[in-house]
C-alpha cells in the first residue's frame, strides 16, 4: 500500500482520496487522516477529516453522506475503499479527537507462503515463542518510556509523550502465523515496527525477554513495513449520519 502522506510527483492514498473527494464535492477539498502510514504499511481503519462546502445541501439544509459516499466509491481507484462518510461534530479531528489506535502486525515462521501473503507479513523463520510472550507479559500495560522504540525525532503535538501504556498481545493464527496486536492512544514515529523488531530479537534469542523494555536503541531494528496494518481508530463520541446542519455557517 501507497503511503498516506501527500508528496509531490508520487502517487498517494490521500492524493487519490482527495483528488476524489474533489470530483465528488467540486471543490478542492485537502483530507488530514488520524495515521500516518509509510510506505507498505497497510490500513484497513484510517480514519480523515474534511471540510465540505458550504454550497453541499440540499433545500432541506441536510447533508447527504449516503449520496456523497455512493458517489465517492465510484470515483475512487479499486485498491481504496471508502467504508463510511458521516457528519462529524464541531471542531472533530481525526488525529487530536482519537482516544485510541489499534495496530496488528504478522508474523511468518516459514518461508513458504502464498505470494499475496507475502505481502502482508514479515517472513522471519523459527521463533521462541515463550520468550516473546513472556516479554509482552513485562511490557504490556505498564507505563514505559518507549523512546528507545523510536526511530526518529517526535514530535509531542503529533506522537504525545514517549512515556506510554501499550496493550500488548500475541496471537498464532494458524499454522507458522503470528498475529502480534498493540493499542495505544498514540504511538511514536516506527514505534510499533520497532516494538515488533524488538520482539523478534527475542525469539531469536539475541536480546532477554526480561530486559527488552529497557533495550538500547541500538539492540532494536525496525520490522519491514509490510506486516503492519492500521486496523482501528476509536472516538469518545459515535459520528453522526444525515444530522441536520446550517449550510449557511
């Protein structure tokens, strides 16, 4: 998957979202998502915010999200699906407003997958386990500053405070599958590719399960991209269909 991030001369999931969004609302319209997702990160739960026109309602000054999202499905490429499209309250920002975002990561014990799965999965041979899940055991809930799982400068407005809580699990999914899930309400830059790597370095016996929480930044690579999936991000308020606004503002 494309990264989200709009860059100049590069195709983009948020250049085709916006470009489409655009055609739908005719109107330039410029998208901000809750996640930032790199380059083969994949996203099945970004979340973005938008300003529509003023000029978008109909007589009854009701905006119609069920049109506009029939609409923006036709318009979009066929890798990018719009699930929903609703009236969000005043001053809602898919980043700022997110009380929490939910990441899986997958794992493979062997080389012999399908080709499409490769796509979608880390192929990092045997593991111990035992080991990860013992230190996902001292790492999970637990205050922690996860600074050393950073892989660049933070930026506090974006990735909050390097002191977090992460809830931390581990999953075998099916034969030489891993399914490893973190939830958090923010996450640094790579933080959760690195915690992955980390985990890794355990099960290949080259750093303690007992001692990865307070691992030198050194000790830590970064997971490929590919095994990552953005899968959830959570609001403290359900967003709303077909409210009735004044399109007059």
């Amino acid at each position: 998957m494309l990264s989200s991030a709009a860059l100049k001369d590069v195709r983009t999931i948020q250049a085709e979202v916006d470009k489409a969004l655009s055609l739908v609302f005719r109107s330039a319209i410029r998208t901000v998502g809750a996640s930032r997702t790199d380059s083969g990160v994949h996203a099945q739960g970004q979340v973005c915010h938008f300003e529509a026109p003023p000029t978008w309602a109909n007589s009854n000054s009701r905006l119609d999200p069920e049109a506009a999202l029939r609409r923006l499905r036709l318009t979009l490429p066929k890798a990018i699906l719009a699930l929903e499209l609703s009236l969000a309250p005043q001053n809602f920002h898919s980043r700022l407003s997110a009380v929490r975002k939910r990441y899986s990561y997958r794992l493979s014990t062997t080389s012999l997958v399908m080709p499409f799965d490769a796509r979608r999965c880390w192929l990092c041979g045997d593991l111990n386990l035992e080991a990860m899940q013992e230190a996902i055991g001292a790492m999970s809930g637990r205050q922690i500053d996860y600074s050393a799982f950073s892989a660049g400068e933070n930026d506090p407005n974006y990735h909050g405070s390097v002191v977090k809580v992460v809830e931390l699990s581990m999953q075998v999914t099916g034969r030489e599958r891993i399914l490893i899930l973190a939830v958090s309400e923010r996450f640094l830059y790579k933080m959760v590719r690195r915690i992955v790597g980390g985990l890794v370095e355990v099960g290949k016996g080259r750093v303690a399960a007992s001692s990865l929480a307070a691992a030198d930044r050194r000790q830590i690579p970064t997971a490929p991209p590919e095994g990552l999936t953005l899968e959830e991000v959570a609001y403290p308020f359900a967003l709303q269909r077909g409210v009735e606004v004044d399109s007059t503002g």
